[in-house]
C-alpha cells in the first residue's frame, strides 16, 4: 500500500501526507517491552518489601536502566504506529509537521532557498530496534536541515522527490534503481532470511546449557523431595500475621527435634489468604539440616510430573528464549557495520 497522499488545489497550495507504517512488531521488540514490564512489577514490589538496603540499590539502579531502554523501544513503535509527516506548500513556504502521540514538531523552509537532497545513510539493522528510522530525504538551506519520509520504500521515495521536485525545490536527488530480488552484494546480510537464522542457531546454542541449568534444580529439587520423604518430620508452625502499608505479611517459626529455631517470612496477600494457608501450617523438615523444610500442603502435593514439566520443559525454553535474544541482539549489533540499503530496513 503507498502511504503517500497527495492533495492539490492548486500548483501553489498542496499536501503531501506520509501515513503511519503500521507494520508488525517485530518478536524481539514485542519479547522486550513484554520482559521488560513483568521484569519492573517484579522489581518494585520487590523494593517495598523489607529486604535490604543493598538489594532495594541494585533493584532501583536496574529499574532506571530498564526503563531507559523501554522508553527507547516504546518511542521506536510509537512512530511506526502511530507516526505522521505532512508536508504543506503554501505560497512559497514548504511547512513540515510531524505528529506523533504526546508530541508534535513544525517546521518551514522558504522553496527559492530550499534543496532536496538524497539521505544516504547506512543503517545496521539493528540499531532500529532502539532509533528511530532516520528519513530517506533531506530538505536544507544554509541555516538548517530535517529528514523526512520515514520507512519509505523506494518507490515511495521516487515519488515524494518528483513531487517536492515540481514545486520548485532545488534537487541533487536522482531516482534510484529499484531492484526487487535479493541482493547478492556480500556487504548486504541482514536480509530477514539471515537474521532469523541467525536468532534460530543461538536459540538452539543456548538450549543446552539452558536445559542442563533445570536438569540440576530439578535434580536438586526431586533429591530434596525424597530425602525429606524418607527421613522427615512434621512438625505445627507458630505464625503471625502482620500488616505494612503497601501489602501484608507472614511470619512463621518452628523449633526442630535438635532446638534449633527455623524462620521464615513473605508476602501473604491478605489476612483471609493467611488464614486458610498459614494458620495452621505444617512443615516437613530434615532432622539433620532443619533449615531443609517444605511446607506440608506443598509435600503433599509433590507432583513428580509436574516437576519434569517445569524445569526441563518450561524453563529451559523460557531461559534459552531470554537469553538467546540478548545474545542474538548483541552479536548482530557487533556486526552492525555491515551495511544494508534503504530497502530493506524494513523489519
């Protein structure tokens, strides 16, 4: 679909509206601002609970920094959704407005100064994933300059220099030949065929130690469980129920066969939550290593099953995703050098 429009009334009084692009989000982006949500509910309810003060710095310090690169993300969609150039001649003044949710920039050129101009950028591919795309070209005098045409294809691009051509501007822009087939210039590899692949060989890289990672807690996990089965005892908790400003909490303790005592606290929801769980909680404990213990209702509900689905199933794919995109995203951004043309910025 063009997403030019183009509105005359006159030589002298036209509009050339550039739509949103509208296109899909790519995966990493959507995984990102997806990780990145969960990642920060996760943090700030962690920084109102009573851990320490250490652990609340490195919680906030992460947060920034997290919400710097959602923002970045976030922008980057936003224009591509949402995003709108219009380019106005009135008289001898070209007026260009581009409008984005939550923002607006306008700006004029008088014709008989202005030029046009090609935008010969070289974009890695993935450095859109954090900037916005640049513009395919460029209008200057000799006190300022802007790009526009955002995502504009190049036969899009051909017909937005024609028409800016023929309301007098001043042109070093020359059509470019278009060429729909892949190219073959070994300086081009971040076609979508390339990156997929790319993303698709780390993934199935990261798998392994991703699944050896869960082997090991599920190994830990199910010898904890059978040891606790053959050599455990039960034993009541003393719990208490305790009220904070931004959410309510447990406490529970119990005295094991040796007279160690055992604590343990958290977040309960609320008091009706604690009393059904909590109030007459039972534990399971290791007599050798009491700080070894499972709440009762857990013991009792021990699915090996489950278990395997967790962490060898679940886990791993859910690791091998995350880290697997920082890694593909890493590698590709070393090798943003490699140049890719206008064309097939598109993601």
């Amino acid at each position: 679909m063009n997403r030019l429009q183009i509105k005359k009334d006159s030589d002298k009084d036209i509009s050339i509206e550039i739509s949103p692009l509208k296109d899909k989000v790519s995966k990493t982006q959507l995984m990102f601002l997806i990780f990145g949500s969960i990642g920060l509910l996760i943090a700030f309810s962690q920084i109102f609970s009573d851990e320490k003060p250490f652990a609340k710095l490195f919680l906030i310090v992460w947060s920034i920094i997290w919400i710097f690169f959602l923002i970045k993300i976030w922008n980057v969609l936003k224009w591509r959704r949402f995003g709108k150039e219009v380019i106005r001649i009135s008289g001898e003044q070209l007026i260009l407005i581009k409008t984005c949710p939550l923002k607006k920039i306008r700006e004029s050129f008088n014709i008989q100064d202005s030029r046009i101009l090609k935008n010969d950028y070289q974009i890695p591919a993935t450095k859109e994933f954090f900037k916005v795309h640049p513009g395919v070209l460029k209008i200057e005098n000799k006190r300022k300059s802007t790009l526009i045409g955002k995502y504009l294809n190049e036969i899009e691009t051909n017909q937005l220099a024609e028409e800016l051509k023929t309301i007098g501007l001043k042109s070093e822009y020359e059509d470019t030949v278009i060429d729909e087939t892949e190219s073959t210039d070994p300086d081009i590899k971040y076609s979508k065929k390339y990156v997929k692949r790319i993303r698709r060989r780390i993934f199935l890289i990261c798998l392994i130690p991703a699944f050896l990672y869960g082997y090991s807690l599920y190994q830990k996990d199910t010898k904890e469980y059978n040891l606790l089965k053959s050599v455990g005892e039960v034993t009541e908790v003393n719990s208490e129920f305790k009220e904070h400003w931004d959410t309510d909490y447990y406490y529970f303790y119990f005295i094991a066969s040796n007279g160690q005592k055992v604590e343990s606290s958290g977040k309960c929801g609320d008091k009706e939550r604690f009393d059904s769980f909590y109030k007459d909680l039972k534990v399971v404990y290791n007599p050798s290593n009491p700080e070894q213990y499972m709440e009762y209702p857990y013991f009792e509900d021990y699915s090996v099953n489950y278990k395997i689905f967790f962490y060898l199933i679940l886990l791993t794919l859910i690791l091998a995703g995350m880290v697997s995109s920082v890694i593909s995203f890493i590698y590709l951004a070393i090798k943003g050098q490699i140049k890719i043309t206008p064309h097939n910025t598109r993601s």
